[in-house]
C-alpha cells in the first residue's frame, strides 16, 4: 500500500482536484503523485460535472473558488457534487478564514448541507493536507453505511448569486477577491519551501527546483501587490502622473525591445517616419504597453508573430497590439476590463486580471482609451488611444 493511500487505495486512487490557480493546482497534484494518489486537475469549476462523470474519483478536492462578487462557491459546487454524486466525499480547500471556520463548526445550513468530508485552509502544512486526504477517503466507506435512507435527508440547493461587476463594486466584495488572489502565492510558497526541506542534503535537484518555483511566487506577489497599490491609488484618486512632451514612437519602440528578447526576432513594429509628440507620463505609457505585450506573449502559441503599429487618427495616436492568440470569447468581452476578471480561455495561465482594468484607468486619466479593437479564434487587437500635444 502507498504512503498516505490509506484503506481505501486497494480500490481506487484517483482524485479530482478543482484549483483556478494553476500553479497551485501542479504543487497539489505533485504532493498527491508522491503519496501514491492519481490527481484529475481541473481550474474551471463548470467542469467538475464532466469530470465526474468520466473519472469517477474517490474523493474531491474543491477550491473555494472566489465569484465576481468577491463570494466563494465551495458550499454550492460541494451541495451539487452531493447531489449528483452522494458516495464522492469532498474535501474543502480555501483560502477564505470565515469559511473555513463555518465548515469546521458545521452548525450553519450551507455546512450541513455541504458536509464537507474534510477542510484545508490555505496556505497550508503539507502533512496535515495529506492526513486530511487520507482520513476522507477511509471515512468514505463508513459515511455510506451510516446515510440515511434517500428520502430522510434534504439537500438545500443555494441560490447562484453570482452577478456581474459594475463600477461600484463594493469594498468587501475586492478584498475577498485580493485575500484570495494573494493566499494562492503564498500556498504555493510555503508548499515549496516544506518539499525543499524535505529534500535538503538528499536530493540538491529537487530542492533547487522547490526554492524556484518558491521564488516565482514571491515575484508573482510582489507584482500582485504593486497592481493592488496601483488599483487602490486610482479609485482614491491619489495617483499622481509626471507629464512631459515626448516622442511616443520612442516609448513604443522601446517596450517592444524590452519585449522581444528572443533569438529571432518576433515583434514587429510599424514605426511612422515622422515623430509623434504627446504630453503624459512616459513610464505609465510604457506601463500599459508592458500589459499589452505580456499579454499577447503569454496568450499565444510559442514564436508566433505579434504586430505593434503606431499611426495618427485626426487629433489622436493610435496604439494598436495585434497577436495570433487564443481570443476573446464573444460572451465574455463585455468583462475584459473589470477588475480581476480572467476569461474562460485564460483561466489556466498564470495572471491576476487586474493589468487591463489599471491600463485602460491610465489611458482615461491621460484623456485617452484603451479598448478591445478585434478577437476571433485567430487572435485579438487592443488599441490605445493618446492625445497629440498641441
């Protein structure tokens, strides 16, 4: 029998693991590998019924995955896995404190009817994860005898409150949403930095390979933290911009050099042969060019080509980031620029949503616009708009 595989592991090994960070989803799938389980990730929790159905799992660890208003739906996926499937136990995975205490008191009506078969809170201890898995999949045999009969026991079903983001999106609502965009890092990082220990003085490869990904983190948060500050000066209208006249070709052809660091060259760029005077602030421009272009790289396929043009439009300059990525689905693109927003194509690639909100933001405090221009299934164009200095 493997390690942490427990009574039930002569039958079954496979668990489902829903996780929308993906890089927490690897570190949690790796800690199950080595214990001797078979991990099914998913990040999209529109899934998780598909993969029930075809994997069959024997338990499920849930992500308490944070709405558009800030509200997580552990309780509800877990009520409709019950539903569905009554024999799956489901283990609660959260970084939200309040609900990882109401599951764990279990006197609320959402905990009864969710009865969670275990509860991590992020960030967490490794072998108090793997007991927590352990002991759920040897409860499973005994929770199915004790049930009662099918018609003694009702299954409260929770309104979908799920709605979409308007400009006055409410405090309480963005700092769920930060306290758990910021826990999936640290999760991460502690995770890490638990397997480099185990590791030290027995395998120097594997150590060395835990305190990257650790260090990773650590720079995603950094970048998360510096986007939230970003966020928080805007809406408090304490962000203050150095405006100078300047060349904004030269700002262009600069971020695409920062850019375009690989052996063959992949960036093009449109420059116009006369300069084009602007008055903002250079390196919030180059800011939201940044954006543009870790998009584009980040969302389509390696080496493919990415266009940037530059070209005047009346009293305007006219920004324009073409790539040959996975799109925009038509659906969701009325979405793009709210805060913390990631599309269902992009759900999986390491980002924090917030990027676009603060750069069309900028764009406006410069007098200027930041839109979605195109998408398709071949690619997508973003255009920045800028006043010409007069």
């Amino acid at each position: 029998m493997a390690a942490g595989g427990g009574g039930e592991m002569g039958i079954s090994k496979k668990i489902l693991v829903v996780e929308d960070d993906a890089t927490l989803s690897d570190l949690v799938a790796g800690l199950l590998n080595e214990a001797g389980y078979s991990p099914v990730t998913i990040t999209d929790h529109a899934l998780i019924g598909a993969a029930l159905e075809r994997w069959r799992p024997r338990l499920v660890i849930l992500d308490g995955e944070v709405r558009d208003t800030g509200e997580g739906r552990s309780w509800d996926d877990a009520v409709a896995i019950r539903r569905a499937h009554p024999d799956i136990p489901v283990v609660m995975f959260s970084a939200d404190g309040s609900d990882v205490a109401e599951a764990r008191a279990g006197t609320s009506e959402r905990s009864r009817a969710a009865r969670f078969a275990g509860i991590v809170g992020k960030p967490f201890i490794v072998e108090e994860f793997l007991a927590t898995v352990r002991s759920a999949m040897e409860r499973r045999a005994s929770d199915r005898e004790a049930r009662t009969e099918p018609g003694d026991e009702a299954i409260k079903v929770f309104p979908d409150i799920g709605q979409h983001i308007d400009a006055d999106w409410p405090a309480t609502d963005l700092f769920a949403t930060v306290v758990h965009e910021l826990r999936a890092p640290l999760t991460v990082i502690k995770g890490q930095t638990q397997l480099a220990l185990r590791y030290v003085g027995q395998d120097p490869a594997r150590e060395r390979a835990a305190m990257d990904t650790a260090l990773a983190q650590v720079d995603r948060m950094t970048r998360l933290i510096s986007e939230l500050l970003d966020q928080s000066r805007l809406t408090s209208n304490t962000l203050s911009l150095t405006v100078v006249a300047f060349d904004l070709a030269d700002v262009v052809a600069a971020t695409v050099t920062r850019h375009d660091y690989g052996e063959t060259a992949r960036i093009t760029f449109d420059r116009p042969t006369e300069p084009v005077p602007v008055r903002a602030d250079p390196r919030r421009i180059a800011g939201i060019l940044d954006n543009l272009l870790d998009n584009a790289i980040k969302y389509s396929a390696q080496n493919r080509p990415i266009e940037v043009s530059l070209t005047l439009h009346g009293p305007e300059a006219h920004v324009r980031v073409t790539d040959h990525g996975v799109g925009v689905p038509a659906a969701e693109r009325s979405m793009l620029f709210t805060p913390f927003h990631r599309t269902s194509r992009t759900s999986d690639i390491p980002g924090t949503g917030l990027g676009l909100h603060i750069s069309q933001q900028l764009a406006k405090r410069h007098g200027g616009r930041l839109w979605l221009e195109s998408s398709s299934h071949s690619g997508t164009v973003f255009a920045l708009a800028l006043p010409l200095r007069k």
